[in-house]
C-alpha cells in the first residue's frame, strides 16, 4: 500500500529529527553551562518524545487523508445528515 509506505517514511525522517533537535539542545546546555546527567537525561528525554509525538501526529492525520479513511468516515456522516428529519 502506497500510503502506508510513505508514513513509514514520514516516521524515519521524523525520527532522524527528533534525534538532532536532542543533540542540539544538549549542544546548546552543553554551551551555556555546566551540564548534569539528570539534565541530560530529561532533555534528550523531553526534546525526542515531544518532537516525535507532534510530528506523529501530523504524519498520521496525513496517512489517515491518503489511505482513505478521512473519505469513509466524510461518506458516511454525510449519508446520517441525509437520513435525518428534523
């Protein structure tokens, strides 16, 4: 499946990210000050997850838009509007 191929390609650069974006903000700790372990720990931690739960968000609602689940669930709330008598 095209679209399922293509997330998966979303999550390795997503992931490959969120691995710089946590090098980078160790790289700034490491540079404007002494750094800890605890710190350390929590930054990678912290900046890593964050980074990759938006960005897997987005890559799935865009997974959810190419596969065609967006299109059933649009079809068929439109069929409930329809069958409706208010």
């Amino acid at each position: 499946m095209k679209a399922e191929a293509e997330f998966w390609r979303m999550v390795r650069w997503i992931a490959g990210i969120a691995v710089l974006m946590a090098a980078g903000a160790i790289a700034y700790l490491a540079a404007t000050g002494e750094l800890y372990i605890h710190l350390v720990i929590a930054t990678i931690l912290g900046v890593f997850f964050s980074v990759l739960l938006g960005c897997g968000l987005f890559a799935l609602s865009f997974f959810s838009d190419k596969s065609g689940h967006d299109q059933s669930v649009r079809d068929a709330t439109s069929q409930q509007g329809e069958n409706r008598t208010d």
